[in-house]
C-alpha cells in the first residue's frame, strides 16, 4: 500500500476531453483577446500593433466608467428586492400548513426558465410609452392621467432593467433558500416553540443565522452574475443619456457595431479585472463566513 | 480487461468531441473546373429568406447549375459573415450585405471588383442611388442589388377620406408636400379628433425621409454636420409638441398596430413592409392607398458580392447577371412586390403594375416619382453607426425640449467617443 489514492493515469483520459475543448474555446479566445487589446483592429484589414494606446484611451473613456456606474445601480436595484422577496416567499412556503407549496415553488421558478431576452422584449412592451399595458392600467385605474413614458427617465429606466433582473432570479434564489431552509434541524424550531417562542423570534433568531452561509452563497453569485448584465437590458436599450448601458453592453457596441475589436477586447479586460476583484473579495468573504462557523 | 475498457471509452469520448468542432467543412469545392457553360454549385449566404426563390429561378434557367442558399436570419449574420471572411475557412460564393452595414464590406478586399467582371454594363439602367450604394470609395462596383426600396405614406382609404376629405394619392401628396403644410394639417386632424388620430406616426419619419438627403457624415476624416438637420431637429419638435405624431416608435407594435386600425392616417413606410399588414383573408385588399412623402425615402436594401478569393467566379458572376437582369426584376415585382432597381422595369410597368393591396393605384409611378429623387450616395464605414448616434441624442432632445445646440454637443460626444479617429470639433 504505497498510496491510498489510486493515481492511475486513466483518469486524465476522462478529463482530457473537456480540458481539450477549454484549451480550444476557452483559453485560445482568451490569449488571442489580450493580444487584440493591444492592436487597432476593425475586423477588414490586419491588426496594426499600437501598444497600450486602447488602455490609455479606456481610463479617460467617460462613457466606460458610466457604464461601469451603471451596472452597479442596476444591479443593486435588483439584488436588494430580489433576495428580500425570495426570502420571505421561502419562508412561508417552508411552513408546514400552507396549502398547494409545489405548485407556488413551480410558478415562481418559471420566469427563470424563460431566455432574458424575452423577458428584456416583454418589459419593453408592457412598459411602452404609448401602448404598454401598464400605463393603460394605471390610466383606467385613474392614477396617472397622461402616458408615462417610462424609457425617457434614467432612474425608471434603470428601475425597469432591475426588475427584469429581479423578476428572473427571484424563484431560483428562492429554492436555493427553501433547500437552506430544510435543512435546518426540526429539533431547533421544536425546542424554541417548547420555550414558547414566537414565530418572528424563530425566524429572527435561529431561521436567519443558520441560513448565513446560503445567504452568502446568493449573494456571491449575484455580483459576478450582475456585473455581466447583458441581454436584458439591450432589448431594452441604452436609455436617456446611456442610463442603462451595462459594461458588457458598452462591450458590444465597441466591438460588433463600432467594429473596434481592438479596444472592445480593452473593454473586455477591463471588465475582467473588475469582476475578478469582486470575487477576491466575495471569496475572502466566504471564507471569514467558514472560520465563524 | 477493465483497463482496456476504460482506455476505449475515453478514446471515443474524445473523438465524439473533436468531431464535433470539425465537421461541416469543404462544401464548395470541385465545382468549376474551367467550364465555360453555366453549371457547377454556387454557395450563397444571406439573411433573406426569399434568395431562396431567386436560386430556384436560377436553376429553372440554367438546369445544369446548383445554388445552395445558406440563411442566417438576424443580428448575428453579419458578425459570422465576417468571422468567416477573416478565417478565409468555408467562406461562401456570393454574400449578401445589408444597407446598414454595406460600407464597411464594399470598402474591403473580401468583396470582388465587379466593375472588372462586367458589372458597369449590368447597373447602366438602374436607379442612381441603388447603383451608387454598391460602389467603393474609389467608385469600383463592389456590390449589386436586384431591387429598390422606397417609401411612400401609407393611408387607409376610407380613413383618409374621413380626415383629409380625399383618398386621392396624387391630392394628398400634394397635401403633404412640405414638413410646414404636414404641420398644419396634423394639428388639424388632432384637434379634430380629440387627440384619438393622429396625421403621421412619429417624429422619426423626418430622419427617415430626410436622412439620405443630407450630406455625408464624414468629409475627409472629419465629422460634418449638414445645417440642415438643424431644421429638421426643429421640425420634429413642432411635430412632437403639437401632436402631430402618434409618438409611436417605427417598427414598435403600436406602430404596427397603427397601420390597421387608422389611429395614424398617414404611415410613412417601405414598399417591401406589406406584410405589416394584417390581410387575413384577403381582408385589405383594396383598402389601402399611396402618396409621395415631402422627398424620396428610402429604407434598407439587400446587395450581393462576390467573394474574392471564390474559386467559382464565374458562376457567381452568371447570378449577379441574372439578378440584375429585367428578366428576374419584372419576376420579383410580379410574384413578391419587392420594387425593381433598373428604371427601364419601372417605366415599363408604370401603368399596368397593380397590387393586391392597393387596387387598380399604379402604385410604381409615386415610387418611381421618390426613388428618382433620392441623391445617389456612396456608403462608408461611418454614415449609419453615425445617423443612429444622431437619431438617439435628437430624439433625446426632443422629448426633452432640448435647445439643438446642446443636442448637437452631446453629439459630438458621442461620435467622438465611438469614433476617436475622426477629427470632431
């Protein structure tokens, strides 16, 4: 018995094939997209080398820290309601009387399985200045009195993009919570009912601390998903003063409309070390989390 | 035995993945081996679906020639198009280029120099801006396309009767002749409505009437602002604050919306958007009418090149040919309604061409009116990223109330954000 592990190289053979597929999509695009960084490159004649002039360009670029400003806002808007209500809806659909749960757990997840490109199209539509059924609700409802043009205004716009983020990701961040949930231990509920515990003080004072780890978890998830915002809030457009340009929408442009490959790729690094911060910082997050616990 | 297995199962594993990446390539090969007749197979990419159509009266004339038509509906076309030309890997005959994107691929080396395979010969007779619109910078034919694609107002007869008092076309457009006289009349038809109607769509149409009018955006390296979009940014703004428009966004769905239930009387739109109308059982037949907008507009068009490095010129030269011919143009303006680009078609049916929409209108003389009178332009790589940075600062303004000179700075901006090498002051 040299080794407990049984190294044979066999197991390389079953992993190779993915790590060949990431060699050849994954990393190839990565290293060709750092060197296109440093060239000027609009798709129809050969990169010309022009050294850091794109990064250069990139710290002055107003419109890049924008939009950089921008994700944020979006993405706080949507994170906050997202897990508050995902929360709430995991605890009451964990208790035990409340009646038809499957069902409401399904519906809920369902506008995760929809593309965000359709929900992007749908926001787009019921929110239309002109024919959207939520200015034709509210005017029959009598609240408002002429259309609200929605898009025109930066923070409803951002507002709507939020949702649309929110609305998609509430149901899955409520079964990861519902799984949290259950496996917290009968006996703790049990025991504090036995004290004569009241309902807000389980869920203030053994419901949420136990969920912390999983709390984290989504909340993790959450930044680097939301750092790349992209498809929905392009259905929906850049917004007055490019209020809802995400940094990967700003990405897109540069590169496929602008046909600026060279700088797109800056961007696209940029974006990079942006999201690599945050999750240092996330990471080192969860580990404090581990050490608590 | 195990170890064996093992091996065998990783080996294919790892061969079903390669594969995967690797196949479909080397469609087109071995297909022109010098033949002087028509024959041998012709790749063509392009978003359109009705090239498919076209490829099949291609072969009807020429039986001994095959045409594959690959279609990539959509956004993404223009990106694998490219992806594909810079590979120079599996790269088709024939690609299709979108007005809005011509420039850039006519300005190339991926596209062939027509003029040299005897294009000149083919456009002698066509519109002057549709011919134009396929050249290069250096004036080289680069690009062809089988149709025009004007614009008129679009009215529901009875609609326009009930407020304009007429569904004459040629009363109407002179009714609307100027942006001043649509003024007037649209702040008469909403007043007279109680706000429900409105005389045009959206301030919008000005930028897709007059846009094609305007002097290029960029002149020598440097952005030009034509004085005139001054005017027309203050026209859309009486447009937009007097109710003149519907305040519906072009092809948004109250827009479309729009067209059939005659909350817009006039739309201004494409000859080719027929089939924004809802004719369900040939319900519209007849119902609809054309007039001439204040100037010739225009909107879209496809183009088709050859790729240079195609080992089947000549073929694909044959298919530019019969594209471009009266032969092929009379067909598609029979069978599709999609406008000819050789004058010589237009004349020739001025008075007999009807369509089912529109009655017995001859429709093809306001077209052929507004096409005559749309500038011929070349393309560049700037002209319509730049129009839609225009098109979203103004727009912004105008529901802003903004002053132009400050939408004209934001503009500058942007242009000078999006395209640094340009000299903008």
């Amino acid at each position: 018995m040299r080794n407990a592990i049984n190294k044979s190289r066999y197991g390389y053979y079953f992993v190779a094939p993915f790590f060949i597929t990431f060699l050849i999509f994954g990393l190839a695009p990565i290293i060709y997209s750092l060197y296109l960084s440093f060239t000027n490159w609009d798709g129809f004649t050969d990169p010309v080398n022009i050294g850091f002039a794109n990064y250069e360009r990139l710290i002055h670029d107003s419109f890049f820290f924008k939009s950089i400003f921008n994700t944020f806002i979006i993405w706080i808007l949507s994170v906050i309601p997202q897990v508050s209500l995902a929360l709430a809806l995991a605890i009451i659909l964990n208790e035990r009387f409340i009646r038809g749960k499957h069902f409401f757990r399904a519906v809920f997840y369902f506008p995760h399985i929809v593309t965000p490109v359709t929900l992007g199209v749908l926001f787009f539509l019921i929110f239309d200045w002109q024919t959207g059924s939520v200015n034709k609700v509210l005017m029959e409802l009598g609240i408002i009195h002429a259309p609200v043009n929605w898009f025109n205004s930066p923070w409803l716009s951002r507002i709507i993009v939020a949702m649309v983020t929110m609305w998609q990701y509430f149901g899955l961040n409520m079964l990861i919570f519902i799984a949290g949930l259950q496996a917290i231990p009968n006996e703790l509920y049990e025991a504090a009912e036995i004290d004569g515990a009241s309902r807000w003080k389980i869920i203030t004072k053994i419901t949420l601390p136990l969920l912390k780890p999983v709390l984290m978890f989504t909340f993790i998830t959450s930044i680097i998903g939301g750092l790349q915002l992209f498809d929905g809030p392009l259905m929906i457009g850049n917004g007055p003063d490019n209020s809802t340009t995400t940094m990967v929408m700003y990405l897109y442009q540069t590169a496929f409309k602008n046909f600026n490959y060279g700088y797109g790729a800056a961007v696209a690094y940029a974006i990079f070390f942006i999201i690599l911060i945050f999750s240092l910082i996330s990471i080192k997050f969860s580990k404090l989390n581990k050490v608590e616990q | 035995m195990k170890k064996w297995l093992a091996m065998i199962l990783s080996v294919i594993l790892m061969v079903g993945v390669i594969s995967g990446c690797s196949s479909n390539e080397s469609t087109s090969s071995n297909a022109n081996k010098g033949n002087k007749e028509v024959e041998g197979k012709l790749v063509i990419w392009t978003f359109f679906g009705q090239v498919k159509d076209m490829a099949k009266e291609f072969e009807k004339k020429y039986p001994k020639a095959k045409v594959e038509v690959k279609v990539f509906p959509g956004d993404q076309y223009k990106t694998k198009l490219l992806t594909a030309l810079q590979s120079g890997q599996n790269v088709p005959d024939i690609f299709d280029l979108e007005r809005g994107y011509i420039g850039q691929f006519v300005n190339s080396n991926f596209a062939a120099n027509l003029s040299d395979m005897g294009g000149e010969k083919l456009v002698k007779d066509y519109v002057p801006y549709v011919q134009e619109l396929g050249r290069d910078q250096k004036g080289d034919l680069k690009a062809i396309s089988d149709h025009s694609s004007p614009g008129g107002f679009w009215y529901i007869k009875s609609n326009a009767k009930k407020w304009l008092g007429t569904d004459d076309p040629e009363k109407i457009g002179e009714m609307v002749n100027s942006w001043d006289k649509i003024i007037d009349l649209g702040k008469k038809v909403s007043k007279e409505s109680n706000g429900k109607t409105h005389l045009i769509s959206s301030y919008g149409d000005v930028y897709n009437i007059e846009a094609y009018h305007m002097d290029p955006w960029v002149k020598d390296g440097k952005l030009n602002i034509d004085p005139r979009w001054k005017k027309a940014y203050k026209t859309q703004k009486e447009i937009f604050n007097n109710n003149v428009d519907a305040k519906l966004d072009f092809f948004s769905a109250g827009w479309g919306n729009a067209i059939n239930d005659g909350s817009v009387v006039l739309t201004a739109m494409p000859a080719w958007a027929g089939f924004m109308v809802d004719n369900k059982g040939n319900k519209s037949n007849g119902k609809y009418g054309i007039a001439k907008t204040p100037t010739g507009l225009y909107m879209g068009g496809t183009y088709r090149a050859i790729y240079e490095k195609s080992p089947n010129k000549d073929l694909a030269n044959q298919f530019i040919k019969f594209i471009a011919s009266k032969e092929w143009q009379e067909h598609n303006l029979k069978t599709t309604g999609n406008m000819p680009a050789l004058e010589t078609v237009y004349k020739d049916n001025l008075d007999s061409y009807t369509s089912p929409l529109f009655g017995n209108q001859n429709i093809l003389k306001p077209y052929y009116d507004l096409v005559k009178d749309i500038p011929a332009q070349k393309a560049d790589k700037y002209g319509e990223e730049i129009l839609s940075l225009w098109r979203k600062v103004a727009g912004q303004g105008i529901k802003d109330n903004a002053n132009v000179d400050k939408v004209i700075s934001k503009f500058k901006k942007e242009v000078k954000n999006a395209f640094p090498e340009l000299q903008v002051d």
